[in-house]
C-alpha cells in the first residue's frame, strides 16, 4: 500500500513523497509482535514483562527475518503437581519453516528461562541454514557443439 506525504525541498517549496508502507516488525525499528498465552497457569504480569523483554533482547538481531513470535505456557499435569509447567515458544520466519523450542520444569520461571536459553540457537541454526543453502537453479545448457546424449556403449555416429 503506498503512502505520500509532503517534504521540504532545500528551497522551501515543499513535494509529495511516495513510498510503500512495510510492517515494523521487518525495519527492526519497533518491538517485535510477541503473542502470550497461559492455560491454567497464573502468570502475573512481572512474569509477562520479563518474558517479553527477555524474548525481544534475544531475538533483536533477527529482526528483519521475524514475522513474529507466539509464546504459550501451559500446566500440564494439573493440581497433581510435579515437573508441569511447560513453555512453548514459536518464532515464524520470513520465507522460511517456524521454529518451536519447549522445556519443562517444576517451576514457570525455570521453564520460562529454559526455553528462552535454547530460542536464539534455534532460530540462528535455522537462519545459518538458509544462508548457507546453494542457489538452486533450472538445468543448464550444454555449451555450443557438446553433444551430452548418452549413447550406452554404442557409437554415437
């Protein structure tokens, strides 16, 4: 979607300037869109601050490759107790396929930090790849006077 405003010229007179609107998660200028969502946990909001802030510091140097980032926390067993708090995060790529990091631990805070220790690897193994992937191109031609049909042993004359 294009968009115009006015600019200044030098000489005062002012022009329409037009260019295209992008998202702002893409320029890295604004945060990136993180989507949180607990399931029978009580997160409190100091929980979702340090979430969010932490996920943003890690994911800064991508941010042009990040559409955005979804994080769910979820009590597995219940009231039973035990090792139940898990914390899923998702982070969709640009171009390329989403990556989904969990962990698990007796605590949310615990399960919080563990899954955010492992997103910035995973994501920067995913990215590596997709750097390091050669071109793929259609087939190329013979260069001018190769003859490339097989013949299997027989003459090709």
């Amino acid at each position: 979607m294009a968009i115009a405003k006015q600019a200044r010229r030098g000489d005062g007179r002012s022009r329409a300037v037009t260019g295209v609107r992008r998202n702002p998660a893409a320029s890295g200028a604004s945060t990136l869109p993180i989507y949180i969502r607990a399931v029978d946990v009580a997160m409190t909001r100091d929980d979702r601050d340090h979430l969010r802030s932490k996920l943003t510091a890690r994911l800064a140097r991508f941010g042009r490759r990040i559409e955005r980032a979804s994080v769910r926390v979820e009590d597995v067993n219940g009231p039973r107790g035990g090792v139940d708090k898990r914390c899923r995060i998702k982070v969709v790529l640009s171009g390329m396929p989403s990556v989904t990091v969990e962990d698990q631990q007796r605590a949310l805070r615990a399960a919080l930090d563990g899954a955010l220790g492992r997103i910035t690897a995973a994501v920067r193994r995913s990215v590596g790849r997709r750097d390091a992937a050669p071109v793929r191109r259609g087939a190329r031609a013979p260069a001018p006077g190769v003859d490339r049909r097989r013949t299997h042993g027989r003459d090709a004359s």
